[in-house]
C-alpha cells in the first residue's frame, strides 16, 4: 500500500489539489459486493471530493450525491444485463464480477469520451493486486494493467505516452475539478486551470 499511496501523492502533486479528506462510507458497498474493493482507490476518494481529473475521468462513488455515479448502482446493472442477456458480447473475454462466481470486473471509472475502467476483481487475491481492465470506448479492445487504480489515474493525466488513455498535454497542467466547481467553457479559464506555473 506504500507504493500506492505515493501515487496518490503525485497525483496531489501534480494537480495542486489541497482540500481537507472527507469521510467516506464504503462498508454498504463491500457487504452488498462480498468483497473489499482496494484500499488506494478508497484513499482517492477520500482525498479528493466528487469531481474530475482533468474535467474528464470521475471515479464512481458510494453513493450519487453531487451528481456523482454510485458505484454499486454501476455494477448491479452491468450485472443485471449480463444475467438478462447470457449471449450479450459487452465485456468478452471478460464476465461481470459476481460474489458467487470466480474472476470478473467491477467499473471503478469512465472518462467523458465513454471510457470505462474496472478491476478484475477476484476474491482469493488481495484487493490491492488486482489488476486494472480498460477499453476507451465500447468497441473498442480492452486493455490489462498490472498497476494500482491509483497509478493508473496518475498516468492518465499526467503521463503523455500512456497510450491510448492518456489526457496529458505537456506543458500544461493537470487539475482537479470538484462538481462544484465551475466548468472551463472558455480558452482563457482552460489555459488558467492548465497553466504550469499555477500553485494550488
């Protein structure tokens, strides 16, 4: 978990966010789950209010509040199509995680160009091992990670070679952006928030 703590600090690093944690309830998820979820993405999620990396890749939360997506809603669809729709292509080679089945995926992410990121959760590896499984768009391939959620948020917005999921512009800026927060609908307010010599 050391490891991926210091993701999370580059992360805060590299986007100026300085805001106090909040608490963050994941025990209704983990129990309707039957399974913990890993520890840094539930660090992120307490580090950083309901919002966006870059304006562009939101984590799913514990509930919907501030306009949020909750993360057991997420699944308990995705898994309910699933069931509905045996024939159903969506996530091959992939299958939906169920707390009665072996190996299968749990979205954590999306992104606002239909990108969507998962767990390959499974029940006999330690939640903070399991890898992080990707597509950036429905039909397009999935992609496999042997990282930590937290990395590879770090990546995404601050790494550009980290084909095809990258966002990072050098030199500009990675931010934060709570749901609070104003959107940059302008060029001048998006230079201000990417600006590279901005402090906080």
């Amino acid at each position: 978990m050391e490891g991926n703590l210091t993701w999370i600090d580059q992360i805060i690093e590299v986007t100026g966010w300085r805001q106090d944690p909040e608490r963050v309830d994941w025990e209704q998820v983990e129990a309707e789950l039957g399974v913990a979820l890993p520890t840094d993405f539930k660090e992120l999620c307490r580090r950083f209010v309901p919002g966006a990396f870059y304006a562009y890749l939101d984590l799913l939360r514990p509930t919907g509040d501030h306009a949020s997506q909750p993360l057991l809603r997420t699944w308990a669809s995705s898994r309910q199509h699933a069931i509905q729709h045996e024939s159903s292509q969506l996530w091959t080679p992939y299958e939906m995680y169920g707390p009665d089945k072996g190996p299968g995926l749990i979205q954590w992410g999306s992104d606002q160009t239909e990108g969507e990121y998962y767990w390959l959760a499974d029940r006999c590896v330690e939640p903070d091992r399991w890898p992080v499984v990707a597509r950036w768009d429905g039909i397009e391939p999935w992609h496999q990670y042997d990282m930590s959620t937290a990395e590879f948020v770090y990546r995404v917005i601050a790494d550009p070679e980290f084909k095809p999921f990258t966002v990072a512009e050098p030199p500009r800026r990675p931010f934060y952006l709570p749901y609070w927060g104003p959107f940059p609908l302008s060029v001048e307010e998006w230079l201000a928030l990417t600006d590279p010599n901005r402090e906080s």
